[in-house]
C-alpha cells in the first residue's frame, strides 16, 4: 500500500461528505423556507389535502432514500479505502 496516496484519497473522500452533507442542509433549509411560505390553498374536503399530503410523504421518502443510497456508498468507499 502506498502510503502516500492513501491520505489524499481519504481527505478526498471526507470532503467529498463533506459536500454531500452541505448539500443535504441547504436542501432541508430550502424545503422549510418553501414550507414556512406555503399558505395551503382552502379545501372542501379532506381527501384532496389528504392527497397532497401523501405526495409530500413519498417526495420526502425518495430524498431520504437517495441520503441513505449516497452515504451507505460513501461509506462503502471509506471501508474500501481503509482495508487497501
């Protein structure tokens, strides 16, 4: 093992989840400006916002989904590096 490069690619990868993590917080911070501004439109009936509030659920269920697929790859990367 070549000493040398193992350090870089470990400080390449942690500013890589570095990145990955910034853009997490500015994506959640972004989400709750854009839901502190939302004034929900009146509805006759429950379904409908029921409706809009299961579309909300799956969105944030795909984004928590793609973190978790970015950091168990990170995190696959990092053990790679760690036993080479």
């Amino acid at each position: 093992m070549d000493h040398a490069t193992h350090p870089t690619d470990t400080d390449a990868l942690m500013a890589e989840v570095d990145a990955l993590l910034q853009q997490v917080s500015a994506t959640d911070a972004r989400v709750d400006a854009l839901l502190d501004g939302w004034a929900p439109l009146p509805t006759a009936d429950t379904t409908s916002a029921l409706r809009r509030l299961q579309r909300t659920a799956r969105h944030a269920a795909r984004l928590t989904a793609l973190v978790e697929r970015q950091q168990a790859a990170l995190a696959a990367e990092l053990d790679a590096i760690e036993a080479g």
